[in-house]
C-alpha cells in the first residue's frame, strides 16, 4: 500500500511539474 500511496504521489508531482 505504502508503494502504490508513493506511485500516486510521484504521479500527482509529474501532473504538477508537467
């Protein structure tokens, strides 16, 4: 779960830098 919370997160920062 802790793995899928930071894929979502790292997912969450790319939209935002993208």
């Amino acid at each position: 779960s802790r793995y899928r919370n930071l894929a979502l997160c790292g997912a969450l920062s790319l939209s935002k830098f993208g």
